[in-house]
C-alpha cells in the first residue's frame, strides 16, 4: 500500500513545473526517488515552512516523519501547502491518516515501512524492545460509545502498553510483559472480562498471542490473537479468553479438512447415536476428561453423587462402545467430540465410512 501511495504523488509531482520532493527526517529523498540527500532545518514550527540553504521545507502535519522541500522561490509557499494537502488527500483514499492508532493499526497488518514506524514511535515516545503480548479484545452490545472509550476508561495500564482500535467492536491491547511474562497476560485477560460484566454489562471475548520481543514483531503476536479467538470460539464456550499457545490440540483440529473430521465425527456421533447421548451427557464426559478421570472429582464439579456420574459413564459406554474410565478410550472420545465441533463450526455433513 505504501508503495502505491508514493507512486501515485510521484505521478501529481511529475505534473509541476516546479520540483517538489518529499523527504524522510534523515533528509533522504522519497518522492522522487535520488540517491541526493539534504540538510534539514534543526526546528520545524507547527505550520511553517522554514528556509535553509536555498530551499523551503515543511513538515507534514499529522506525518512528522516527512518533509516536504522545494527550492525557495517566489510562491514556493503555496506550493508546498498545496503539495502537502495532496498528499494528505492520496493517503486518506488509501485509508492512511496521520494520527497514532492509524499508524498502529497498520502495524498491526504489515503495512507500515521501518522508516515510518521509527518516526512513529520517536514522535509519540514509544520505546521499542519491550517484549509485548497482543490481545484482541471483542465486545459486543456497544451503543453509542467506541469499543476504545469503553476499554480505556476501566483499563489499568502501564506507560508502556498500547491500545490500538481496530473497529467498531474490535481493540488490540498490546501489553507489556517485562514483569510478569506470558502467564500474567491470562490473570489480567479474565480480569478484564470480569470487570466489563459486572461493571458496565459488556460481554467480551478474548484472544491471546504470544509475546514478541519487538515493536515490529507485534503483528505476529496480532495474528495469533485472531486465530485464538476464531479457533476458541468454535471449540470452547467458556470462559471466552483464549490462548494461542494453549490451542495446540485445537489449532490441529482446525487444521484437518472438513469432509475428513466429519467422516471420522460420524463414526461415534451416527444420527442415531447422538439422540442417545444429550448435552448432559456429552458435559458429563467433558467434565470426567477435564478431571482426569477422576470419579470423585468430577462427581464433585458436576453437583451429582457418584453412583449417578457412574450409570452416566456406562451408558455412554453402551452408546459408543467406548468406557471413558479407561485413558485409550477416553482419549478417543476427546479427540473424536473436539472434531464434532470443528465439523460443525464449519457447518459440514458428512456419513460415517468403513
């Protein structure tokens, strides 16, 4: 995207009769593309262009990482005003704009140069090589507010955290990990989930990237926190924060064609099959798993007496051919009903095969 925003101001500069060139803060020559170099004022006053060494310069607003310099003739002033509202016009069309969460907002997608980002993060004080987690943050039932005013106002961060707007209903906060690491990123997550319940009534899932030692590395961490949320939110209802590096079983799944999970899906959950066993009793497995296979402790999580939580494991060993007491089968079991929510995530249908 940058490089076809800098070719279309090539092309409106290459109409003028008067050379104008757009330059990095080192001097360097952007637009048109020279190996020259120039000597930039020390100070650039909001608004003004300032005279050195036979030229104009100007510095972008909005875009303090650019200057603008023609050699200083009579009406070069209006000339690089108009120049510069050009280029402001090309970059909106783009969707480019000169404040701070645009310019992490492209971060976020690649699409932002090395040179703008070290402008960025010198213009606004973003100290670089502080290892940060990327968390996407959904919220759904917002009215009339943003999903950023609704995050900054009961966020707690650091100096050093950012929180990045990606849309109406999606906000990035990129999280300073130094103290913590990883592990605290999941406290504060469901912490946050927390307190926009209980405080302001806002349901909000949660995905979680890894933790990435760079600034420039941060889309990484963007990316994983996307597919956390997409992956977790079709295998696992509850609680809604999902981590990346905890999906690993679910990132497979989500992996296998369609047509062959629910092939295999088919095998145990047949139509016939599936009347037989309830949510019920499909929680009831889920819980037995969840308590490594322990009779007393899943009997204690589900609010039931043991004998009860026994005759629900035998009748889905009749159902499925498959006792749960015993770690081969359950795993089976595991593996086969995490593959039925893929299936049906992806909205498949397909009949068991020998």
């Amino acid at each position: 995207m940058l490089e076809d925003i800098r070719s279309r101001i090539g092309e409106e500069f290459g109409r003028l009769t008067q050379q104008v060139t757009l330059l990095d803060r080192q001097g360097r020559c952007l637009v048109p593309e020279l190996p020259d170099v120039f000597l930039l004022p020390d100070h650039f006053p909001a608004g003004v262009p300032v005279t050195k060494s036979g030229y104009l310069f100007y510095l972008l607003p909005g875009f303090e990482s650019q200057v603008l310099a023609v050699r200083d003739k009579p009406g070069a002033k209006d000339i690089l005003l108009l120049c510069a509202s050009l280029i402001q016009a090309v970059r909106a069309m783009h969707g480019v704009t000169g404040d701070l969460n645009n310019a992490l907002k492209r971060l976020l997608t690649g699409e932002i140069s090395d040179q703008e980002l070290e402008a960025v993060m010198t213009d606004h004080g973003i100290r670089d090589g502080v290892p940060r987690c990327a968390a996407l943050i959904c919220i759904q039932g917002l009215q009339g507010q943003s999903v950023w005013d609704a995050l900054h106002d009961v966020l707690p961060m650091k100096e050093t955290d950012l929180l990045i707007s990606i849309d109406s209903r999606n906000a990035v906060l990129a999280r300073d990990t130094a103290e913590g690491g990883g592990d605290e990123m999941l406290e504060y997550a469901l912490a946050l989930q927390d307190t926009l319940q209980n405080e302001l009534g806002l349901q909000a899932q949660i995905g979680i990237g890894g933790t990435v030692e760079t600034l420039r590395e941060l889309g990484g961490s963007f990316r994983q926190a996307r597919r956390a949320l997409e992956i977790g939110s079709a295998f696992r209802s509850d609680p809604q924060v999902y981590e990346y590096g905890k999906l690993i079983l679910e990132r497979f799944l989500s992996e296998i064609p369609a047509d062959t999970a629910a092939r295999y899906t088919a095998l145990l959950f047949s139509p016939d099959k599936a009347k037989q066993l309830s949510n019920e009793m499909l929680d009831t497995a889920e819980a037995f798993i969840r308590n490594d296979l322990s009779l007393t402790d899943a009997s204690r999580e589900l609010y039931i007496h043991r004998n009860t939580l026994v005759y629900r494991l035998d009748k889905i060993s009749r159902v499925c051919g498959l006792d749960l007491r015993h770690f081969r089968d359950a795993m089976t079991f595991k593996l086969l009903l995490e593959m039925r929510k893929r299936v049906k995530a992806a909205g498949a249908v397909f009949s068991a095969q020998p």
